[in-house]
C-alpha cells in the first residue's frame, strides 16, 4: 500500500505526457528542427515549477508527508558520463522520438510497438552495466 | 471546463504540470523525479545479471517500479477519458518538413511509417524504435538520468552535471533529427 501513491502519482504522469503530445515522434522532430517552440516552453516552464518548489521547500525547510527532511542532493557530476551518455541519449530520443517516461505512456497509450523500444532500452541498460567498469565517466 | 481539459492543451498546460512530478514526489516520500533508473531495477529483478551495477536491493526502489507501472496506466486513461490520440497541434513548419520526407498526413499522437508495424512495413520501425530504444537505455544510464531526472528534476535543483546532460542530450538529438533521419525515414 505504500507504493500506491508512487502508482497514482505515476498514472497523472502519463496523463500530462500524453494528453500534453510530449510522447509524439512528430513533436520530437519539430523540437529539433527549431519548427516550433513548444516543447521547450513545456521543458522550461516544467524547470520554473521545480526550481520555485525547490526554493520554496528550502527556505521553508518542508518536510516530506512522512515527516523526512527533504533531500536536495543533486546526482554526481560525471564529466565524460554525462556528456557521452548524454549525447548517445539524444541519438536515441530522436530516432524513438520518446524517452523512457513516454515509452511507458505510450504503451499504455496503446502504441503497441513502443514495446519494442521498451525491450531496447532495457537491453541498452543491461549492456551499460555490463560495459562500465570499462567505461570512462 | 471539460472541454479545455479534452481539448490541446497549450505549453502553459503540459509543462507546469509535468514540473509539478517534483513536488509530488518529494513531498510523497523524498523521492527524486527520475524514470530511466527503472530500466536498471527491471533488468536486476527480471535477468538478475552478473555484473556488479545490477547487484543491489532492487525492491527498496519498488517506488520507482510503481510509477513506472503508473505512467503505463495513465496512457491508457490519457486516450479513454482525455480525448488524446488526436493528431499533435504541429507547427506549419513542421507539417511542410515531414511532407518533404514523403510522409504522410498526421492523424494521430504517431506516425504510421514509424508505429504501424506490418509485413511491408516493419523494417523502418525496427531500426527507429530497437535502434532509439537501445541508445536511450544504454545513454540514459551512462549518463545517470533521462529527461526526467536530468532535465527537470537536476535543473530544478541546479545540479551542474543534470546542465552539462541536459545539453548533451539535445545535442545528440539535432545531430540524429537532422543529419541521420531524413535518409533513414526513406527505408
């Protein structure tokens, strides 16, 4: 029961990432091809919520619901990682034309063949872990 | 009301309410928005691999799963009650560059050339979605996060690394976008 929240939370997600045309191939295309600005002003405006959150939960020291104090510890900075991965990452989301939380929604979504893009990245996940200690990061 | 809920919905919609997945989160249980770690917890619960970036206590992260589980839902609802499997609002600019790729008339959130998989046509969709699902897993995980946990959830904590990724991925994005797919949508 604990994890129902996560699963409520998760179902608004896909909600707003389907309803909101982000898990759309087209949209994707447009966005790199600087045709329209929409899907920056959604990423932006989307940055704007959590940074105000952020800055509000700290200045008024929040709490989570279950009384932790909030964690604001950012992931590592990981020179090559996040430059290398990231780029191959922007390689994939171009040919999908979605990213991991779109591949769920569209599965849902009823965009049967994302499941193929789903296997994929969980094969591309696996490899990573196989190949990283011989990676450099 | 009902009717700017099922219609499209402008940028001022779709992204402060996808922003907010960072207070929901947080304040649910101090959780961190971020979605491609999933992909690590399915592989360690589902292969159990042998390498040691796999060998942890995937179930202390059940809540990760759980959204994941979530987010399939909520496509399904986004379509059944939300009216959303209409062709995107795309820019006249855009209409006029997938018609110069010989593509057809969008009628809905995909193209067919891309997701509508069938005996003669299944060879452009494979390499689109195995190839670009593939590089996502593999970069999403190298780079230590996606869209989710880099692009909205480091920047809104101006986490340095969560920029330097955020770049990266748009960078790799143009290069594929512009370089690689107007020959490859011709398969």
């Amino acid at each position: 029961m604990a994890l129902l929240k996560y699963f409520l939370i998760g179902i608004y997600f896909g909600i707003v990432l389907v309803k909101g045309e982000v898990v759309s191939w087209f949209r994707i295309q447009e966005m790199f091809h600087l045709q329209s600005a929409y899907m920056y002003l959604v990423i932006a405006s989307a940055v704007v919520v959590g940074m105000i959150f952020v800055f509000a939960a700290k200045a008024f020291k929040l709490r989570s619901l279950d009384g932790q104090n909030l964690d604001f510890k950012g992931k590592p900075f990981n020179k090559v990682g996040n430059t290398a991965g990231g780029v191959i990452f922007g390689f994939g989301w171009a040919l999908a034309g979605a990213c991991p939380g779109p591949m769920y929604a569209l599965l849902g979504a009823g965009y049967w063949a994302i499941a193929v893009g789903l296997v994929f990245a969980f094969l591309g996940a696996l490899t990573y872990g196989y190949l990283k200690p011989r990676l450099p990061h | 009301m009902w009717e700017a809920i099922t219609g499209p919905w402008p940028w001022y919609t779709t992204g402060p309410l996808l922003g907010l997945m960072v207070p929901f989160l947080m304040l649910a249980g101090n959780k961190h928005f971020g979605v491609s770690s999933s992909l690590r917890h399915v592989c360690a619960a589902v292969f159990k691999p042998k390498a040691e970036y796999f060998r942890y206590d995937w179930k202390k992260s059940g809540w990760n799963l759980a959204l994941v589980a979530g987010t399939i839902v909520g496509g399904v609802l986004a379509v059944l009650a939300f009216g959303a499997d209409t062709s995107p609002q795309l820019s006249e600019g855009a209409h006029a560059l997938f018609a110069s790729w010989g593509m057809e008339e969008a009628t809905a959130l995909q193209p067919a050339e891309v997701f509508a998989v069938g005996a003669d046509n299944w060879l452009r969709p494979l390499v689109f979605l195995a190839l670009g699902g593939f590089l996502v897993g593999f970069g999403a995980r190298y780079a230590g996060g996606c869209t989710s946990g880099h692009a909205i959830m480091g920047t809104a904590l101006l986490n340095p690394g969560s920029y330097v990724a955020a770049i990266a991925f748009l960078v790799g994005g143009f290069a594929v976008s512009n370089l690689i797919i107007p020959a490859l949508i011709a398969l």
